[in-house]
C-alpha cells in the first residue's frame, strides 16, 4: 500500500493563486509537485482550505476551524502515514484577537485532537510535521485584504515560528519553518500567499523532510 501523506492547510495549501484570484493547477501547487517528486509509492492528499483555522470559528464563513475537522479528515483518509499541518495564517486576522502565542496553543489544541485519533494512524503511532507558513509581509496593509484582515497580521505572522517550535517539541511532532525554505517573497497584491516559485520551493524542501521522517 502507498504512504498517506495528508496535507491540512488554508488557501496556500489550497493553491490560491492570487494574480488569478483562482487557484494554482497542478502543475504548480506545492502538494502536487510534491506527489511528482515523492513517486509511486506515496499518496498525496490535499486538504486545503481557503480561511482554515487552528482552531477559531470565523463569524463570517462556516467550517473553517480546523479542529472540527481534523477528525473526519483522519478518519477519511486512514490510514495516515504522515499529517503535514500548515496553518496559522488565518488565525493572525483581527477578529479573533489572538496574539502568536494564543495561536500556538490552538495549533497545540488541533495536535492533540489528532493524536487522539487513534484509529487513523498506519503503525499505531501518531506522525506528525508542523509548517509554520511564510510571514505576511507588512505591506499587506495597503492592500484590499487589510480591510478584512485587519490590524497587526504581519507583526503576529513574524512571531509564530518560535511559538509553533515549541509546540512541535511539546507534543514530539517533526517541525519546518516555511521562512527558512522559501526565499522568494509573497506575492505584490496581498503580501500574504504563495508564488509559484514559493510553491516550487516548499515542496522541494518538504521532499526532503518527508523522504527523510518515512524512510
């Protein structure tokens, strides 16, 4: 049986491409150009979600917490070789009040809840790869989506690689910095999602780490 890998994101997991307003085809998405790279033997499964949440219900958009879903989505896909998690961008929006360290413990929230499903996991043992997602850069705020976003997104966006670390330590699941991977900078219309060269990137350096966390 092939090694299922499930990818549970947001919009840039998603592949929103944003000089489009649509989304990215497949031969550009990170998660699928990671299935190419990975071969045969592995099944990539998307499960991005424009707006996803660790953990907050959005009072605009219904089913964008991600710990209501993290139980289905297991389950659905059992059994599950390796959960890839990227999130938190969403969660920087000003309507929920949160700063990084209250995101980090709804990301640890969404962890447990997944360690938990016990049933879902291949050997019996949870497998999980926290991504912390490129920082929103500041000039964000001159753009449309400030109007929605809100205050201080990039400042809170910044913060969390340190705080998502300590929770990948916390609750023992392997951890990548987005940061750290991707050079080439957000897009020049909202600051905020991936480019296609961001995309080619993260899903060379998530080759590695998956190659190296399965084998």
């Amino acid at each position: 049986m092939k090694k299922h890998i499930v990818c549970f994101g947001d919009s840039n997991t998603h592949g929103y491409c944003a000089v489009t307003g649509g989304r990215f085809d497949e031969e550009h998405r990170w998660t699928c150009l990671l299935q190419k790279q990975l071969g045969e033997n592995f099944l990539v499964i998307e499960e991005g979600l424009s707006g996803r949440t660790t953990c907050f219900s959005d009072p605009i958009h219904e089913g964008l917490c991600g710990l209501d879903y993290i139980f289905p989505c297991l389950m659905s896909h059992e059994p599950v070789d390796l959960l890839v998690i990227m999130l938190g961008t969403n969660d920087t929006k000003e309507r929920f009040g949160s700063s990084a360290a209250c995101i980090a413990l709804g990301l640890k929230r969404l962890v447990e809840k997944a360690i938990a499903t016990k049933e879902c996991w291949a050997k019996g043992t949870p497998n999980i790869l926290i991504v912390t997602p490129q920082n929103i850069e500041k000039k964000y705020e001159e753009t449309e989506v400030a109007a929605t976003m809100g205050r201080e997104c990039a400042e809170k966006s910044e913060l969390l690689a340190e705080e998502f670390y300590k929770i990948a330590k916390l609750t023992g699941c392997h951890y990548l910095d987005g940061n750290k991977v991707i050079t080439a900078r957000t897009n020049e219309i909202d600051y905020m999602h991936l480019t296609e060269e961001g995309h080619r990137q993260l899903a060379d350096a998530l080759t590695e780490k998956i190659l190296e966390i399965l084998n």
